[in-house]
C-alpha cells in the first residue's frame, strides 16, 4: 500500500509542478501582451509617417497610373515608393544648414550646461552651508513656472537690454548656466554617494573640488548621459525660441525652423512633410540606440536614491 501510495504521488508531482510554474509564467504572458499591443500602437503612427514619406503627392500618369495619397484608392501599407520627396528636401531647402545651426546652438548649454547643473547638484547633496535647503527649495519651486510666464519678460531683456535680437546668443548662454531639473535629478544619485569614498579622499589631502571632478563625475556617467540625452531631446527639438530670436534670419534657422518652411498652402504636401520629420529624428534615434543602456540605468539611479 505504500508503495502504490508512492507513486500515486510521485506521478502527481509533475502535474503540481506544471501549475505552479504556469501560475508564475501566466502574470509575465499577460504583461509581455499589454506591451506588445502598447508598442504596435506607438508603431503605427511612426510606420504610417515612414510609409507616407516614400508615397507621391498626386497621381501620375506616365503611360502608367499611380495612386498619391489623395486618391480614394491610396493605401499606406502598401503603394508605390518614390524617394523624390527626399531628394526634393535636401536640394530646395536649407536641412543641412539647418541641422549644423541646431547643433552648434546646443552644443554650450548641453555640456556645459549639465556640468554646472551636476556642481549645483553636489553642492546641495554632499555640502553643509548655511541656507542650503532654502535656496534648494526656491531653485526648485522654479520648476512650477510654465515657460510661458517668463518668454516675454526674457524677449524684453534679451532685444532692450542686451541686444541680442537676430544672434543665437539667448538660445546659448541661458543653456549653459544649468536647469533645475536637470540639478534635481543629478542631486537623487549625489544622495547615495558612498561616504567613504569621500572620507578616504579628503584623508588623502583632496578637497571637495577634487573629490567632485575625479571621483563624483566619474561614478555619475550614467546620470550625466541620461541627462545629456534629455537636454539634447529638449533643445533639439525646440521651436519657439529658435522662432522668437533667429526666425527672420534665414541663413541662422535650426532645423525645425526649416522643416517648418515647407509651404503648406493649398494641398499639404504630407510626403514632404513626412519626409522632413523622418530626417529630424535620426540623430536622437541613433543617439538613444548608443546610449540606451545608460539611459535605462541614469533613470534608476536617480529614481532610488535618496
């Protein structure tokens, strides 16, 4: 009897073993479903800008007919491709130009501009000085502030006082004196620096700039990219300012300046269009595929600590 009983058992554990794994797998497929069906819905405007980029704008009839976008018939799954939009971009308007406008703009406040945010930042979460959760607190209360509110005031001082109207200087020097949130953030990691390594330092006679620059800096790579492809994303896309300081100046346009150019009276040219924003997002497409894996881990980082 207790060998029958034996394996009776036995012969039901695979079974037991069998559920149990199918009860932990099932919440991970159902997950993996959701995300799937999540990216398919972020997929299809992306494919649908892609496909109509390679489409024509009108029908054509050169012994054989062939379907623009405004026919009733026109498919963007599947039609006749055509890279005439991208030729005609590149050769009747400035993208070029446009585009080394954009990144000779934001190279100073990107760079620069995180290395002062990342100072202010371990100022205020490795250093004790007198007001230092108040003047945090106000620097951060600036974050509530919609652009909005202070774009006129900043027009005024930039045209009346420094005379900067028609240059890219109001588009570069703010830049590099740092934003509060890029300080926020790089501020959560500095919070969980190992306080060793501090003590070891200063044991061996380096001071606070030293510990910053040759030991804070280092161990932060991953924040300070993440924060560089956050502030890239924000300048590099950018219209309004570009628009209120150079937009009369043409040979000074950034590049959504001169995507925006593309004449849109009468029938929109949607192809050209389509064509123009699949070129303005290769350079943060390729920069987020370089530097995923520090994106990813920056945003951890500074979400935990602290």
């Amino acid at each position: 009897m207790q060998t029958e009983f034996s394996a009776a058992a036995s012969a039901a554990q695979p079974k037991a073993d069998k559920k149990q794994r199918f009860k932990r797998i099932l919440p991970k497929i159902v997950l993996y479903v959701i995300l799937i069906f999540l990216a398919v819905l972020w997929l299809i405007p992306f494919l649908f800008a892609l496909s109509t980029s390679f489409a024509y704008q009108f029908n054509i009839n050169d012994g054989e007919a062939v379907v623009g976008i405004y026919h009733k018939d026109y498919n963007w799954l599947w039609h006749t491709i055509t890279f005439d939009n991208y030729s005609r971009l590149f050769s009747e308007y400035n993208i070029l130009g446009g585009f080394m406008n954009t990144i000779l703009y934001m190279l100073a406040p990107l760079f620069v501009g995180v290395f002062t945010s990342a100072m202010a930042a371990y100022a205020f979460a490795r250093l004790r000085f007198p007001g230092r959760d108040v003047i945090f607190f106000i620097l951060l209360s600036t974050i509530l502030l919609p652009g909005v509110i202070t774009m006129i005031p900043s027009y005024i001082l930039f045209a009346t006082v420094y005379h900067w109207t028609n240059t890219p200087l109001p588009l570069i020097i703010p830049g590099c004196f740092g934003s509060a949130m890029t300080m926020f953030l790089i501020r959560q990691y500095f919070l969980g620096f190992p306080k060793e390594l501090e003590e070891a330092a200063q044991i061996d006679g380096m001071g606070w700039w030293g510990i910053f620059v040759k030991i804070a800096l280092p161990l932060s790579m991953p924040v300070l990219i993440t924060q560089i492809i956050l502030s890239f994303n924000g300048i590099y896309n950018d219209y309004l300012g570009p628009l209120l300081y150079v937009g009369t100046v043409t040979d000074l346009r950034t590049l959504q300046l001169v995507l925006k150019s593309i004449p849109t009276v009468g029938n929109t040219p949607y192809p050209l269009m389509m064509a123009g924003a699949i070129v303005a997002l290769i350079p943060t497409f390729i920069l987020y595929c370089v530097a995923q894996k520090f994106f990813v881990e920056g945003i951890v980082l500074s979400g935990i600590k602290g």
